[in-house]
C-alpha cells in the first residue's frame, strides 16, 4: 500500500488515457460521478476488486456497485429483464442502480458471495470517457473509509484515501451530491427500493406501471452479512463528532444548547445565534442544492472541534431527494 500521498490528477486525455491503463493493470483510481466520488477497480479482476476492500477497510460482506457503459455491458455482466431495460433506458446514464441475477463472469468477491450484482451507468463524462477508454466494467463503491462520510470532491478522496491510493481523478463537486438509488429487480414483478436517491419511488413506479415499496425508515437491528443491502446499515455515512437529529431548529431551543454544540439547518436562517456555530445546506431551502452541499457540510462541521452537531431534517415534500437526504442524516446519527 503506497505511503506517498495519492495524486489528484486534472483530466487532460494524456492523463484519462494514463488512468485508464492503470485500471486494466489492477490498479486502483479514484473517479468522479454525478452522485459521490468512487473508487474503481476492473470490475472482472478480483485480485484489483480486493485492494478496493483493503484501501477502505470495508467488510467482504459489503457488496460493491458496478459501474458500465449502458445496456450492453450490463447484459454480458448480468439478466437483464424487460422491467430493468425501461428503467436503463430511461434513466441510464444517471443516479439509478440496478440489482440483477449475476452471471459467472463477474467475481464472487464483487457480490459478497451474492447470486445478484449491482449495476449502474453512471453520468459523469469523465467517469464515461474513463469507461470507454478502460474498456473493463468498474467496481466502484464510495470513496472512503468504510463508514465515514462520502466524498463530493478530490479533495475529501485525498483527505480519507490519501495514504492509502495513488490515484484521484478531479472532476470537481459532485453535482448531484448523494449516493444512487437502488432498485432490485431480481424478481421484476416485485421491484423493491433497497436505498433512496435522487431518482425516487414515484418516479421509477411511472416509468415500471406498478408499485415500487421504498426501504422502511430505521431498522430495528443493524444488518447482518447475507442481508440484501449492507449499504442499508444501520450506522454509515457517521461523522465523528456525535450527530443528533431535529425536525425543525428553533430559535428557543438554539438559545439553550451548550456552546460547543453546532447547527446545521435545512435553509439559511434569517436571524444568526451568535452563541453557537451555524451551518445550513442551501441558501433558500432549494433540495438540490441540499443534496449538493449534505457532504461538504457535514465534513465541515465535523472538523469544527463541535461537541456535537445538531440537524435538521430536510421538509419531506414531493420527491426522492428529501428522502435521500434523511436516510442519510438518519443513518448519520446512530452509533452501533
Ligand atoms: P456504496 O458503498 O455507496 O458504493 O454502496 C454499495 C451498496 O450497494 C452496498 O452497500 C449495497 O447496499 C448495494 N449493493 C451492491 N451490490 C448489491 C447486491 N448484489 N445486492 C443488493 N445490494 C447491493
Ligand atoms: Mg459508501
């Protein structure tokens, strides 16, 4: 494992080309998509896949999400049934995964021994461009130490991963800032929503014509290995420092927390408590926006030196981000 800090590379096509012959050698790159940061192996080698488990001291148990071209790459990796190519066609390249029977070729270290695999095409032109360039199917799960916050840009990758890769590719902020939705479709007459995302249930129920059941919020017990979806665990996505959930932040209640607690509102508030350190996700209250800056924020204030953090739910209106975002801010607080 290298000692030496990890290069953020800038994506110039001598460096996508280099990055891309380091992928097919086995080595590891971290990639920029559209939801977080990844960090990439060739999805059909299982000694690259395994370095992906080491670097982030991920459990074996954990299966890793692979990242393809489109509909053709996924159907030499997985089944592909009628329901998974309306939703490949309408919402590939996007923030959509789709879990599937697996074929042979893809190593049982990927699925964590599983008989399915997770795919998705993701839409960052970068991670495409790499994709193609490569000409392998990418292992990508977040790029981070296993549990900790995801990554939206280089810099975070650098700050988790940075003694343990060689390799990041700056894309800049990811724009849509939180991970992909994720649908089983094993049986495709009983799709289930295994996490929320930017593409909800709503949306993937009008696109399938039936029913999609979404995740129920917390679980009594954290997952075991050989559940369906470890990235459904319990505790993930944890800051260090403890993080408490609120509906709504008021002023009352702001006015009597300890100093060395901090905010961290859904929207900029109007008036400042001068008491306490504040942070907020967007400006006006904009979901996108949210998801957008839900990482950045959360990493901020966790270096803050805060004795806890104290945030805000996102209002649960129309739509799959404000679910997203609670998932995440859930799964943020509790400490197995
Ligand atoms: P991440 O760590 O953000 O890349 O998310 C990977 C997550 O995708 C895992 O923790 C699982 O929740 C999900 N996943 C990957 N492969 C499978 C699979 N074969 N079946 C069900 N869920 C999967
Ligand atoms: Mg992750």
């Amino acid at each position: 494992m290298p000692k030496t800090q990890a290069s953020i590379h800038s994506p110039t096509p001598a460096n996508l080309r280099r990055l891309a012959a380091a992928l097919r050698r086995g080595e590891l790159v971290a990639i920029p998509t559209e939801t977080v940061y990844g960090l990439a192996a060739n999805a059909l080698d299982a000694k690259a896949c395994r370095k992906i488990f080491r670097a982030k001291r991920r459990p074996g148990s954990d299966p890793l999400i692979v990242h393809v071209t489109g509909l053709a790459q996924a159907a030499g990796l997985a089944h592909v049934n009628p329901a998974a190519i309306r939703l490949a066609r309408h919402f590939w390249p996007g923030p959509l995964t789709l879990v599937l029977p697996k074929k042979p070729v893809v190593p049982d270290l990927v699925t964590a021994g599983r008989s399915s695999v997770a795919l998705r095409a993701p839409a960052h032109p970068l991670t495409r461009r790499l994709l193609r360039l490569a000409g392998v199917p990418l292992a990508a799960p977040s790029a981070n130490p296993f549990a900790y916050i995801s990554p939206t840009t280089a810099e975070h990758v650098r700050q988790g991963l940075g003694t343990r890769i060689r390799h990041i590719l700056d894309g800049g902020p990811c724009p849509v800032g939180v991970e992909s939705t994720i649908i089983d479709l094993r049986n495709p007459t009983r799709p289930r929503m295994l996490r929320p995302g930017a593409v909800s249930a709503a949306e993937l129920a009008r696109v399938l014509g039936c029913r999609v059941p979404v995740p129920r919020g917390r679980r009594k017990r954290p997952a075991k290995a050989g559940q369906i979806a470890p990235g459904l665990m319990k505790q993930h996505y944890s800051p260090k420092t403890p993080l408490r959930l609120i509906p709504t932040l008021s002023r009352a209640m702001a006015a009597k927390l300890p100093c060395d607690a901090a905010l961290i509102y859904f929207r900029r508030p109007i008036a400042r408590t001068a008491r306490v350190s504040e942070y907020w996700l967007s400006e006006r209250g904009a979901l996108r926006e949210a998801a957008r800056n839900l990482y950045a924020v959360l990493r901020r204030a966790d270096r803050g030196g805060h004795g806890c953090l104290l945030v805000e739910l996102a209002p649960v209106r129309a739509g799959g981000l404000a679910t997203a975002i609670n998932d995440r801010l859930r799964r943020a607080v509790s400490r197995l």
